[in-house]
C-alpha cells in the first residue's frame, strides 16, 4: 500500500492504489477552474455500479441516494442528464411559493423559548417539505432524517452507520407513500425532509448565535455545506495542479466548498461552487426567510428592552 500526499498546501491528494483516489481542492479559483474544465463531472455521470466502493457505501445511507431503486439528488446528476432540466424546474417552481408571514412568527416563538431540535425539525421540515408531501411529515420522520449520515467519517463507526441505514430506509418508505404526484422521491423527498430537519435547523441556531451580524457575513463566515464531490471523467493534471494523473470513474475532487466561502465572503460557495450556475435552487428562499426572521428576532429584543 501506498499513500501519496501532496506537500503542496492545496491541492492535496490521497491515493491508495486499488482502494481509493481523493484530490481535495479549497482554493476558491482552483475550484472555479476545475468545475468549469470537462476534467470532472457529478458522481452519477457514471452509473452507481461503476462508482468507487466507498462513494457507494457512504451515500447510500445519506439523504442523497436511494440504493433502493437508485435515485440520485439533483447535484449528482450531470447537466447532461436529460430530466435535469425538468427536476431543476420543478424545484424552483415548488420553492418559488415562499414562506407565510406567520411561519416566520412561528419560528421565532421556538427560537425565543429555546424549543428542542426536535420540534424546530418537526416545523421546519412542514414549513419547506410540507409543499411536496400529501401528508403532515411526522415527527419521527423528521428525526430519521436528521439520523441520516452528514460526514464521511461517520461511515467508519459500524454502529452509526446501522443506525443511519435504519432511518434512510424509514425516511424512503415515508417519501415512497407520500410525495404529491411527479415529485422525485430524493430532490422533493428524501434531500428536503432531511436538509430541513438538520441542515435548517443548524443554520437557525448559528443565525440566533450571531443576531447582530448581516445575514450574508452569518453564512459565509459559517457554511452549511462543507464539501462538493465531483468525479474525474477524463485523465487530467487539473491544469498542472497534478504530478500524476486523474483516473476517469475512480479519482473523486472534493471542492471544500465552505473553506472558500470563509474566504472569499461568495455566498455562491455557500450555495454552490463559486459562480451563479448550477447554485442551490432554495439560495434566495435561505437568504430572505433568514433576513425576515432576524428583523422578528431583532425587533422582540428590542420590544423587551
Ligand atoms: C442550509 C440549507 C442548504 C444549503 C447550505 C444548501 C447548499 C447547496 C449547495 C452547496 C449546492 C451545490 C452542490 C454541488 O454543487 O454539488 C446545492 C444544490 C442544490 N440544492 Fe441546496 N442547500 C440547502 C438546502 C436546500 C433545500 C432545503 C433544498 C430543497 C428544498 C435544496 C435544493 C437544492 C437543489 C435542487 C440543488 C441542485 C441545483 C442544481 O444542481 O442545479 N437545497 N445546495
């Protein structure tokens, strides 16, 4: 076995031969550079079986992948794929409708009265995945999702990852039943039950932790997403950054996402890779409904004082 590891501070790589090949890259130009080269591409460019073991294995027990019946959320799917356009579509129409004055009443009364995680999820994920679901999302839903795995090294803990399995094939089960008619099971589902019971949830605690901060500096000095995988689909040095090659279907770029954001203050690396394409279908949605629910925040304080 071998490890080759950059000393470069960036990119940095970590090839195992026969068990796995990782390029991280977290300067923001290189990964503008790299996603706008044809070098990479979105993991499901590839069928799943062709891909890596490990990317398998860790996906199939996050919100981002049914092993079921092989669903893939949307930024998996290469711009080539031909539903792209339409799921793209059906996600901005849905999100489009907003939020209501009293949702944002709503959630200021949990954040005030320093409501549990479990009922903020419960009401943030009726608030956003509530408009692609027939039914009321119940609690325990709510928590599946949140049990989902969010790091890959949690994949290592065997009893993590059990549990996390567990709840992915609750969570699939409710999506199966209850989505509205077209919806895709992962992008309307599975991906929005669980991003607004957990990743939501976080972004509410760290705006109530930082209250007097414009909301644009909130969240790019604290990123959500960490991490942005793309697939080598072509033997590439990534523009001389490489002293050896990319293997195409086996290389994975890891874009640190949220590096860049801290550093460049983009809140299109909050939301994606730097540049308005391709960026996150609920950024506009985040950024008004997190300023609305500030200025209700802001205003209670100052009515108390
Ligand atoms: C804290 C909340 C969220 C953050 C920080 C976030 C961040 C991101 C990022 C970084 C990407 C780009 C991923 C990549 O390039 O590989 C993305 C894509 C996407 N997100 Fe979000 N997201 C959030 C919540 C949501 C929610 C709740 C929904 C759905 C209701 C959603 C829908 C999408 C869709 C559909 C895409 C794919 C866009 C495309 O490829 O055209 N996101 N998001």
């Amino acid at each position: 076995m071998t490890r080759e590891q950059s000393f470069l501070p960036n990119p940095s790589r970590i090839n195992i031969p026969f068990v796995l090949d990782i390029i991280i890259v977290s300067n923001p130009e290189q990964i503008k550079r790299i996603e706008s080269s044809s070098d990479v591409d979105r993991l499901h460019a590839y069928p799943t079986a062709e891909l890596p073991w490990w990317v398998k294995y860790y996906l199939s027990a996050t919100r981002f992948h049914t092993p079921q019946d092989d669903n893939w959320f949307l930024p998996f799917e290469s711009s080539a794929n031909r539903e792209y356009q339409k799921r793209r579509s059906q996600m901005d129409d849905q999100i489009a409708r907003g939020y209501r004055p009293q949702d944002i009443t709503k959630i200021a009364d949990l954040l005030v009265s320093n409501a549990d995680d479990s009922d903020l999820s419960f009401h943030m994920a009726q608030l956003i995945a509530g408009r692609f679901s027939q039914a009321e999302i119940p609690l325990d839903i709510c928590l599946a999702g949140r049990e989902t795995l969010q790091r890959l090294p949690e994949a290592i803990n065997p009893v993590r990852y059990a549990q996390a399995k567990k709840a992915h094939g609750k969570l699939y089960d409710f999506c199966a039943h209850n989505l509205l008619d077209d919806y895709h099971l992962v992008d309307a589902g599975q991906h929005t039950i669980a991003g607004a019971a957990k990743s939501m949830v976080d972004a509410l605690h760290i705006l109530k932790e930082n209250i007097n901060l414009p909301v644009d500096k909130i969240f790019t000095k604290n990123p959500i997403t960490l991490q942005a995988p793309r697939i080598a689909i072509r033997d590439s040095d990534l523009g001389g950054l490489l002293k050896s090659k990319t293997k195409p279907g086996w290389t994975v770029v890891i874009f640190q996402i949220a590096k860049a954001a801290q550093k460049t203050s983009d809140l299109y690396f909050t939301f994606g890779t730097g540049t308005s394409e391709r960026a996150c279908s609920f950024m506009n949605f985040f950024l008004d409904f997190m300023k609305d629910l500030q200025m209700e925040l802001i205003d209670r304080t100052a009515s108390v004082d």
